[in-house]
C-alpha cells in the first residue's frame, strides 16, 4: 500500500522513538503536546520505535483518525539521532522513508532536467 497524501497535507517526523504500543488517542496526545499541532489539522504524523524498524503515520481525515503502520521485514528506517521535537519533510521524503532509504541523503541528489543536452 502506497500512502498519497494531498500536495496541501504537512508532514511531520517525531524525531525521537515512540512506544509502538500506543494507538490512535496516544498518538493524538503526544501530536498535541509534544509538537503542539493540532491532530486534527489533517497533517500526516510519523512516528517510529526505538528498534527504527517500525512506524505508524497518523493523519486525520475528514471525520476520523487514520492509522497507518509499517514493519519492516530486514533493515531498519533511517531516521535523524533521537532528539526532542518534530522535523517537516516533503511528500518525496516520504515516499523515500516508506521505501525505507534515507530520505537525508536523498535530498543530495537533485533531480536531472534533459530538456537540452548542449
């Protein structure tokens, strides 16, 4: 499953690990106090466990919260060092992240224009 959220949705990445065990109502409290957004904003929330093997993303859609949880089977996510607070990332670092590459050093390589080649 490929999550395709609209160009107008934000993306935030909790940039320290989360207990997996924790749902919908945990995940909203801490989107609440520990980024102070506001969860039902309709901006996506990623979040990841301590063993970066494992994330949910959390997005308010119109009349309810939508959970979304990946397990990797080998590897891990790459996700910054564990620090406090959140970091935006763009829908393309998502795709990256999901795809389990590091979404940091995708960002170095820009994208080629072969409109002219002289």
């Amino acid at each position: 499953m490929i999550i395709k959220p609209p160009e107008k949705v934000k993306i935030y990445v909790s940039l320290s690990p989360v207990d997996m065990r924790k749902s919908i109502n945990g995940l909203s409290a801490l989107v609440f106090d520990t980024f102070d957004e506001n969860p039902t904003s309709g901006d996506l929330f990623v979040f990841y466990n301590r063993g970066k093997d494992k994330v949910k993303l959390l997005h308010w859609a119109t009349n309810g919260f939508g959970l979304y949880y990946k397990q990797l089977e080998r590897g891990k996510f790459k996700f910054a060092k564990a620090a406090d607070g959140k970091i935006a990332i763009s829908h393309e670092q998502l795709d990256w992240l999901l795809a389990g590459l590091d979404f940091n050093l995708m960002v170095q390589f820009p994208e080629l224009n072969y409109s002219a080649f002289y």
